[in-house]
C-alpha cells in the first residue's frame, strides 16, 4: 500500500483537481441525452471526466450510454449509481441510443448497463440489440460495450458476442482480497476473470478492463492482478484513482500518487504486454485515450506502437 490510513474528509491533492462540465459540445449532447430519455454513466457514476468527454476539447465529444435504466439490481460500496427498484426495460431504447448517436455526430460510442439480476437474461439481449441498432444505422461507427458479469453464464456472454462490438469490456474493479467489500457478493475475481477469458477464447474482439487504486491494496496485489489479466489474454488495462462519491461509500485509503501510475503504466505495457494502458488518477474504465488508441487500431490500421502515440498525444 502507498499510505496509511488518512480521514477521507481532508483536502484531495492537487493533481485530483477538475474541470466543470461547459461548452456548446457539452450542452448539445445534454440536451439530445434528455430529449430521448436516455441516461449516461458519466452523469449517474459522477465520472470526473465528462467535462471533458463531452466538451470534446480534442475532437469529437463522447459519451457512455447507460443501458436499462438508473437503477442497478446489485449495491457494489464504490459505485453511485442507485439501487433497486428495477423498473421494465423499455423497447424503444435500443433505437433511441443508435439515433442518438447518429444525431450527436459520434464515432466511437461505448454502452454500459446497470446489473439486472432480475431479468431473465441478465439484459443481455437488450444490450445486443443496441449494438446491432447503431451497427445499422451507420456500420462505421465503433462500437465498445462495458459488460456486468452476466452471473457467469456462457450463453449471455455470448450473445454479446454475436452482436459483433468491437471492444467487450468488463471490470475486474479491484485486486482479488478486496473483491468484497468494495464490490456486491454477486460478483467475484474469478467470475470476472472467466467472462474475459471467454471473450478472447471464442472471438476475435478486443477485450479491455479497470483497476481502481486507493482502496487499501498492496503493490504486490496490482501486480498480480495484471498478471492474472494478462493470463487471460486480456488486450487493454486502465488504472485509476478511487474517489468516494458519497459518506455511505467506502473510504478513500489512499491517494495515489501520479508517478505511481506511470510506474504502473510501464509494467502493464513493457514488462507484462498488454497492447495498450491508460493510468493516471483521473482515468476511468470509459476513458478518451484508450477509445482513440482503439480507433486508431482498428479503423485506422495503425501498428500497436502507433496507436499508443496518437493516444497519448490527446491525452
């Protein structure tokens, strides 16, 4: 661990300080947001970046559309977003985010969901008829998808498969003895692991992940973490800071220091491989300079190396 154990209520570091949300960027995307009912993870989860994101300071502005509501079926101790009381999935959805994204002018867009436990299928296939929905309102346009664990199940992970994104993503969140109590008993380091696993064993799609830092982990619990990653031929990794969002979430252990992150940056890419790393106090899973290194991989064809420079370059 890099610290011990200070009062969550002190003064956050310099290098934590923010943006706030502005310009016209911003306010369109808001407004288009609204008028279709539709909800983002960068407002529910209070993403620190989606000033950002959605000001499109360096080109194009994003947003990571939340799918099935604003109201999860689990209660993970880091996460803000809202706790039970499902409501039915609505069918018109899946249509109203591939308009929406059309209509915002994006084109990298990534979808996420809330956990619904409750449904039949998890909503996995109301999360594969988005993807196919925008694919064909415009096939150009990329497509990544930040997945729950669908329980485990094979059958719901693959049908996420089928629907052909061009990134699956799922959170390991944190190293394997801080599973609980940060996240909901539902889910599990090893239950990760296999969803991540699956994807790299039956396609070809690249798979990413995030590690949060601060909750009280050892160096050697990251290390290992990746590692275990990189076991699962998993292609993408970002590292970043814990902020408690509320009083009622976990407390903040520490406050990562950004040399630290660089360190980690460099053992994910030239010690343990992975393609590319994005790691830095103010990253998060959905963050911009790992959708441009996908873009300029894949749909520009650039070599790995290359990738990473245009990435960095907007960082």
């Amino acid at each position: 661990m890099s610290g011990s154990r200070r009062s969550n209520h002190r003064r956050k570091p310099d290098w934590l300080k923010m943006r706030p949300p502005s310009g016209q960027r911003f306010t369109e995307i808001k407004r288009e947001l609204r008028d279709r009912n539709l909800h983002t993870v960068c407002e529910e989860a209070n993403c620190p970046n989606l000033g950002e994101c959605w000001s499109g300071r360096d080109g194009p502005g994003t947003a990571t559309f939340m799918l099935m509501g604003d109201r999860c079926s689990r209660g993970c101790n880091f996460c803000d977003v809202q706790t039970g009381g499902m409501e039915a999935l609505d069918p018109d959805e899946p249509a109203n985010v591939a308009e929406a994204v059309v209509e915002i002018g994006l084109d990298y867009v990534v979808l996420t969901s809330v956990d619904r436990d409750d449904l039949p299928d998890q909503g996995a296939g109301h999360f594969a008829e988005t993807i196919r929905a925008i694919k064909e309102r415009d096939s150009s346009i990329l497509v990544e998808v930040l997945i729950p664990d669908f329980q485990g199940e094979p059958d719901l992970v693959r049908e996420i498969i089928d629907a052909r994104p061009d990134v699956i993503a799922h959170n390991i969140e944190t190293v394997e003895r801080l599973q609980w109590p940060v996240r909901d008993r539902r889910a599990g380091y090893e239950q990760s692991l296999s969803v991540l696993e699956q994807v790299q064993r039956e396609s070809d799609i690249y798979t990413k992940t995030s590690i949060m830092l601060g909750l009280g982990e050892y160096a050697h619990e990251v290390y290992q973490t990746l590692s275990d990653l990189r076991e699962a031929d998993v292609d993408v990794v970002t590292l970043g800071q814990y902020l408690q969002p509320s009083r009622s979430h976990l407390d903040v252990y520490d406050y990562v220091h950004p040399d630290a992150f660089e360190t980690w940056q460099r053992v994910a890419e030239e010690e343990l491989g992975f393609l590319y790393c994005a790691s830095g106090p103010m990253v998060r899973s959905s963050y911009k300079a790992g959708e441009l290194f996908v873009d300029a991989l894949v749909r520009e064809g650039r070599s790995v190396e290359e990738a990473r420079q245009a990435a960095r370059a907007a960082d």
